[in-house]
C-alpha cells in the first residue's frame, strides 16, 4: 500500500466512525463539541502526514483558518487552511519546483477525501490581505498551527494582532452580521432557516468570540465571564444552545450526504425521527416554555414538558414542526444573548463620556438606550417590566434596551408569575401600552424578543415558534400576529397611506385604534389546540377584556372581531356576491357599520400577514366589494335587484357615450342578456362588452379581447361564441397550456344562445410583456376555439418541495346552494400547473356547466369555489361518480 493510500484509508475508516457516532441515537448535544473534536484531530493528522511527505522547506508551514481554525470540523465543511510560505517567496511562480509541491499536496489532500479550502501565502501578503478584507481577518483571527515552522507561525500571529484594530473591527462585523440578517428577512423564524447564517444560528455565537477576541476581552466563553462581559448562567445558556445547533447541523450534513446547513423541508422531518421525535411522542417538546427556563440546559433529546403545560390536551404534531418549534426558540435565545454581549463588548470599546440622563427613579438616557438604574431592579419592583416597554414607546430619544437592561429582563423572567400577571398595576400598564398612539409594533416586538410578551400573556406563549405548515402562512404564530399588528398600525399612519388607501381612509375616522391592536393580538392567539381557534380564542380575548376593564361595548367588538376573523374573506372569495341573498346574510351577521368597518381592516390586515405572495389586487378588490354592497345594507338599502341592474345600466351607457358609441347601439346585445348577467358584472365591463360585441350578435364567430385588469394586476379576457358543452374546458386547456393561472371566471349564457364568459388571468411574465401576451391571447385563444381540436392533455408542472414536504390532503364536497336551484362545489388541494384544467376535464365528461369559478391561491394551497349545474347533479350516483373522479384527478 502506497503511503498517500493508507493516510486515505486510515482518514476514512477514522471519520465513518466519527460520523456513526454522530448518527447514532447515543449521540448528544452535550457529547457534540467532542465528536467534532475528534473530526479535527483526525483531519490534523492526515494533514501532517500528507505534509511531511511533500517535503516542504523548513521555514514554511501549515495552518488552520475559519472555522477549521478552532478545532471542530463538521462532517462536510470545507478544511480551511493556509500554505505559510517564507517571506523569500514573493511569488510562487519564480519557484516552479515549490510551486508543485504546494499543487501535489493539495491534490493528494483531495484524494484523501479532504474537503480542502486553500490558500497560499507569505506573512506580508496575510497582512496586507487581512488589512483590506475584514474576512480575512477573521478567518485569520481563530488560526492555528498544524505543523511546520512554528517560529513563522508566531511571526505571523504578532505581525496580525499589530494591524488588528477591535473598534473597527468590531463595527465591520456588526454592519456584516446586519446585512446577513437582512439576507435572512431578519427573523429566525424563517420556514427553512439555515442553522449556521440565519439570526441566531451559529454565526452569531461566532461573531461574539471574534469581536471579543479582537478587543482582548476573552477567547471562551468562560473567559468572557471572567472579564465581566457574561454571567455564568448566561454562559450555561450560550453553551446548551451552540451544542443544540452544532447537533442539529452535524446531523443535517449526515442526512444530506453534504455540506447543506439550511433546514429545508425535505430534511426537517428525517433530521427530527434521528432525534427519535414521533407524532406520537413530540408532545413533550411541543410547549415553549423550556427554553427560557433553567430547562434550557437540556440538549433536544432530553427536552420534558414543563409542570402545568397543556401540551396532553393539543393533538399530534409533525416531527418537524416539534424540531423547528425547539430549533425557533434556541435561535429566539441566541438572538437575546448576542445582543446582551454585543452591547457590553461595545460599551468595553467606546465607554460613554458623559452621565445618562434620568427618565425617572428607575431609568436612565443611555445615549439613546433605555438603562435600569441598578441591576436588581426588576427583582425589587417587577411593577418596572411592563414600564419599561411604556417607557420605549412614549420616549422619542430611545431607540433601543442597554446591555444592562437586557440582562435585567433576562435574569428576572422568574418574576413574571401568575402573581405578576394578575396584578393591577401591570394589567392597567399593559393597556396603557396597547394604547399609545405610536412605538406599540417596536413595543411589541421587542417584548417578544425578551420573552416578557408570552410570561405576561401566557395564552400568547403557547403559540411562539409554533410553525404552521399550511401551505399558507410564512410566519410562525406569534410572528404572523405581529405581521398582522404591525399592518393595523399602518392604517393609521398617514407615510403609509399609498398602501392601502381604502384601509386608511377608513382607518382615519375610527376613534379607538387600540381594539384593532387587541384583535389583532388575539385573532390566532388558539392555533394549535385542536378545535376552532377563533372559538377558542374568542374566549380568550374575553378573559383578558374582563381582567383588563375594557368596557363592555369595547369588549364585545373586540369578541367579534377574534371570533369571525375568517368570515369576511370566505364570504368574498367564496360565495357569489352579485346574490342580494348572500350581501344580506353578510350583514345581518354583522350587524352595524362599525363592525364592518373593523372586521374589513383586520380581514386586510390578516391576510396581508401570512405571506408576501398571498395577498394581490384581485383579493383586494373581493373584499372592497364585499364591503361596499354590505355597507348599502347596513344603511337602510334593502337589496332591490332590479334597482341595482338600472342603476349599472345608466353607469354604463355613461362610459359608452365617453367613448363615441352609436346610439342604442348597445341594445341588440342587452335584449340578449337577463338580470343576471347586470349582477354579476360591474359598469364598467358591462360598458366594454358592449363596445366589443353588439355589432357581433348572432353572428357565428369567435370573438376574443384581452385588457389590463380593471383592478391594478393580472389580465381580463372576454370571450363571446356560440355556447358549446366543452367551451369552458377548452378555454381553461388554453390557459394551462399558455402559462396562465385563472384567478376568476364568470360564466354567462346569453338568451340567443351565445356564452359570454369573462376570466381574471395572470403570469409571471405579464405585467413585463402586457401589450404581446394580450395580442397574443387574442390571436391564439381565438384560433383554438374555432378550430375545435382534441383538448391538450394536461400540463406537468413540477410541484414544489413545500408541497411534496407538506402535501394537502385533497377534499371535494359538492352540496346544492340554499336555494336548491344550483350546486356549490368546492375544492381543496395542494396547487399545481393546471389544476383548474383537471378540475374542468372532469366536469366537461359528465356535462356539468360552470356558472362562476372563484379561484383562491393559498401560498401553495388552492381552495377553488364553483357554482355549476346540469341534469346528471340531480342523481345520487352521478353525485359520487364526479366527487370519486374529482378525488382521483386531484390526487394523480
């Protein structure tokens, strides 16, 4: 056996059984620095050896960078090293034969299986590089010797700390650490957040080191606690989370089979099972509490559920929503300890020259930053937690807590106890908080941030770091409550008016801002019990009004809003509201316009809060309509049907005498239009149908117009043909194959037999290339309508990881409305390419019509909503038949 062979063989079989160790049930978040350990000092040896035999000159030699550098190598990173040359060497390519002894040993590391990250240097050019490059420096700061020279390594090391200097340093890597953050959407509680980048992942632990170490404050984190900058409980805290995030990571290298630090949605459900988590034992990490406990010190395997919790009374949860609820709360404390250090590393750097300014008796001005005036504070007057967030919001000149006020709060979440929470003066200081009319959404973040929110509303701790795999919401709870918070607020700020203009008109007349606040607190405050949670959380918020001495008309608006905070937008996007019945059971649900109005800002609010990709135009313009027509309810308008046609009518033939229309020109097309057909379409596109199509009545032909959407996105096409069984199956066909997703459809046949459907289309390309996809539309629907051929067969997208992670279980449920003359159905499943062309097909076969389509995107879920009839709905077996084959499209 060769000698690079055997360092092969012997590095080989030395990781398998380090990485057996790590995959194994045995292995521990407290045994974790070890086992890396290990890894490193196998890899130093294969080093060594594979140096010795490049026969390198003896001033040069080898050194460990990065994260190499401080002993621990995980299973697939990256060996970070540098070649220290000597400094005769300025450049290697006037030293051909060195040149290949440097090129043969970093191959013959890649032959070992080293994944080597090289570079190859003299002292002067680590120097002058690190001088530039603040990322060399750091890598340069945790280096150490493998083998070679020693006395050109000590050189090296003295010449670096000379050029380092801590106060520059340190503002380069906080500036870094907050365009990382902003890369990471600057939450930690990102779907799939990567372990080691995202906030309060291992980056930031390793932020806390390099500045400390620059500023010669310390190099462990016992010696941070030695020299003032950490308790020791801190520290104990600092060393459960990196063992549990050097665990999970070590774990998720294993799983993967390569470097890969992001906790995906294919991984995060084998990376719980080695955990040994299960639906049915994950209850006892389900609850949130441990981590802000003394309990945080378990590793993730040993995690017990607190005495108290309710977590035998929730259902079963994914192994992956119980790992990321644990991993969010760990992330959730890295991010608390590293501000804490960070902010006393800093005042180490910069002390403050001048005194605080007093606040009052217990809080101080420090230079912007809230201060307690002693340390036990908190302990002594536990009145000061909550007047400490009061204190933020009605302070302009406070932009922040002091290390020292952090830690106070760190250190004093024993406090908040059932006592504390049921005391007067907190209950009063609280409302006083919810009431302000600025700073609540930094207040109530940043309570949340120190844990103070979920200790003082216990019913708001159960729902932090609890992830929602539904396809829909982005955001665990608590966060999307506090998305959701943070838009009621804009409402009711005038920089923010262009966003929502309606929501802010309205919003400008609404007296008590704060029962929005209380709502929006409250809306999800019961996911994850089991059962409704606006039922659930409607006696929450009960509780609270009661105990808070809210007034009695206050509370019950606030009940109502909690309780029916998905009403609104089922109604708009489900139902048909050109029906006066269903405008009026709306408002009679209701009741007043002042409920209305605020069940419309928080219904906004709510759905702008699940995820950037939820919310468009379309929704926007639903629930405005929804709002209007209610509105005219409520105010005294009985809903006359003809009343309404006669007054779009006029509206209409306004628009058309704007654009130079002949007289009564519009006349042979409405004589073949009936009541519902005014209902079901708004003046303004009853006035462009009319420009289009009333010298083509009764004409056999295909007549095809495309327009931007009315309501700010996506595309309206009008089709308008001699109706035919398959003509809403072609034109869905069409879509699918073109790249378009159908948003709305509204099916009308004409009395002279002509179907005049109108759909709400968009692509991603669309807004881009309006003018071409238009003619496009135009041109090519048109064609495929007369030409009549066999349908497409049905387009194969790819689907989505969150889906195949997370899939929808398909539901079909087909039932006659309430007036027995039609048939709603409805159906649920994971969106895909074509899914409505599949829907359609199925229909198409057993001769169904499609009256109104209501298309409702979901993040990756579809709820699609279908008024239809036709002779076969009247048979029980042809019932199941559609549903059983409906299942089966859905489920290919």
């Amino acid at each position: 056996m060769t000698e690079l062979a055997f360092f092969r063989e012997q590095y080989r079989l030395g990781k398998e059984a380090v990485l057996a160790s790590l995959a194994g049930s045995g292995a521990s978040a407290r045994g974790i620095h070890g086992l890396l350990q290990k890894l490193g000092r196998l890899t130093d040896t294969a080093l060594q050896g594979l140096w010795q035999a490049g026969d390198f000159p003896p001033e040069a030699c080898l050194i460990a960078a990065g994260g190499f550098g401080r002993g621990e190598l995980f299973p697939h990173s990256d060996v970070d090293v540098l070649l220290l040359l000597p400094d005769a060497v300025f450049d290697i390519e006037d030293h051909p034969l060195l040149k290949a002894k440097v090129e043969t040993f970093i191959s013959n590391c890649w032959d070992c299986g080293l994944h080597i990250g090289s570079s190859v240097r003299t002292a002067a050019q680590c120097v002058e590089e690190a001088a530039k490059d603040v990322t060399v420096q750091t890598s340069l700061l945790e280096m150490r010797l493998i083998t070679g020279c020693k006395a050109g390594y000590a050189r090296l090391q003295k010449q670096l700390d000379a050029v380092l200097d801590p106060k520059a340093f340190f503002v380069a890597k906080t500036l870094e650490m907050r365009q990382r953050y902003n890369k990471f959407e600057n939450t930690p509680y990102a779907l799939e957040p990567n372990c080691k980048e995202s906030p309060g992942g291992l980056r930031d632990l390793q932020v806390m080191l390099w500045v400390a170490r620059a500023a010669g404050l310390g190099k462990s984190w016992d010696e941070l606690a030695r020299n003032g900058l950490a308790t020791a409980f801190e520290v104990r805290q600092i060393k459960a989370n990196e063992a549990l995030l050097s665990l999970i990571r070590a774990r998720l290298h294993i799983i993967a089979g390569r470097r890969e630090d992001r906790l995906v949605f294919d991984l995060q459900t084998a990376v719980a099972e080695s955990f040994g988590y299960s639906a049915q034992i994950d209850h006892r990490i389900e609850q949130p509490h441990a981590l802000d406990t003394m309990q945080a010190a378990l590793p993730l395997d040993h995690a017990m559920s607190p005495r108290g919790s309710r977590s035998a009374k929730r259902p079963p949860t994914r192994p992956s929503e119980a790992l990321m609820r644990r991993y969010y709360w760990t992330a959730k404390a890295v991010t608390q300890l590293n501000q804490i250090l960070l902010l006393n590393i800093e005042e180490k750097l910069n002390p403050c020259d001048y005194p605080p300014r007093p606040l009052n008796e217990r809080f101080f001005d420090k230079a912007g930053m809230l201060e307690v005036a002693s340390d036990d504070l908190y302990l002594r007057h536990p009145h000061a937690i909550l007047e400490t967030f009061l204190l933020f919001e009605t302070n302009v000149g406070i932009k922040g807590l002091s290390a020292r006020t952090l830690r106070a709060l760190y250190n004093a979440r024993g406090v908040m106890d059932a006592k504390f929470r049921s005391d007067p003066v907190n209950r009063a200081t609280f409302l006083r908080i919810l009431q302000q009319p600025q700073g609540i959404t930094h207040a109530m973040r940043l309570m949340n941030q120190t844990s103070v929110l979920g200790r003082y509303l216990w019913a708001f701790r159960n729902i932090v770091g609890q992830m929602q795999h539904d396809l829909f919401h982005v955001y665990t709870v608590d966060q999307h409550i506090l998305m959701v918070l943070r838009n009621v607020r804009r409402f009711f700020m005038a920089e923010h008016s262009h966003e929502y203009p309606m929501c802010s008109q309205l919003a400008a007349g609404w007296d008590k801002p704060w029962i929005l606040i209380i709502a929006a607190l409250f809306h999800d405050i019961a996911k994850g019990r089991g059962g409704d949670h606006s039922e659930l959380g409607r006696k929450e918020v009960r509780l609270f009004c009661r105990q808070h001495g809210i007034a009695a008309s206050d509370a019950e608006l606030i009940e109502f809003l909690v309780g029916e905070h998905l009403s609104m937008s089922q109604v708009a996007q489900k139902q048909d509201l050109s029906d006066p019945s269903v405008i009026a059971a709306f408002a009679q649900r209701v009741g007043n316009e002042r409920y209305l109005t605020a069940l419309y800002l928080l219904t906004v609010a709510d759905i702008r809060g699940t995820s950037p990709k939820v919310w468009n135009a379309w929704k926007g313009k639903l629930l405005e309509d929804l709002y209007r027509y209610t509105l005219r309810v409520l105010g005294g308008r009985a809903p006359d049907a003809a009343a309404e046609v006669e007054s779009r009518k006029r509206e209409a033939l306004t628009l058309l005498a704007l654009h130079a229309q002949p007289f009564e020109s519009h006349k042979a097309l409405w004589d073949t239009l009936d009541i519902s057909y005014f209902m079901r379409h708004e003046a303004a596109d009853i006035a462009w149908h009319a420009r289009h199509l009333s010298r083509h009545v009764g004409k056999a032909t295909v007549i095809v117009r495309a327009r931007r959407s009315s309501v700010g996105e996506g595309m309206q096409v009008l089709v308008y043909t001699p109706d035919a069984p398959d003509l809403f199956v072609r034109i869905c066909g069409y879509f699918d194959q073109a790249g378009f997703s159908i948003l709305d459809a509204k099916i009308h046949t004409a009395k002279n037999g002509y179907a005049l459907d109108t759909f709400q289309v968009t692509s991603p390309s669309l807004e881009e290339h309006y003018r071409e996809r238009g003619a496009m539309v135009e041109a090519d629907l048109n064609r495929t309508l007369e030409e009549r051929g066999a349908l497409p067969a049905p387009g194969k997208g790819r689907v989505s990881r969150r889906v195949k992670s997370f899939p929808v279980i398909p539901r079909v449920d087909l039932r006659p409305d309430e007036k027995a003359q039609r048939w709603l159905l409805s159906v649920s499943a994971s969106d895909r390419v074509g899914l409505l062309y599949l829907i359609a097909r199925v229909l198409a076969k057993h001769h169904i019509n499609v009256k109104l389509a209501k298309v409702t995107t979901l993040g990756e879920r579809v709820e699609d909503t279908f008024l239809i009839d036709g002779p076969e709905l009247q048979h029980n077996k042809a019932q199941i038949a559609i549903e059983t084959e409906l299942l089966q499209a859905l489920n290919e």
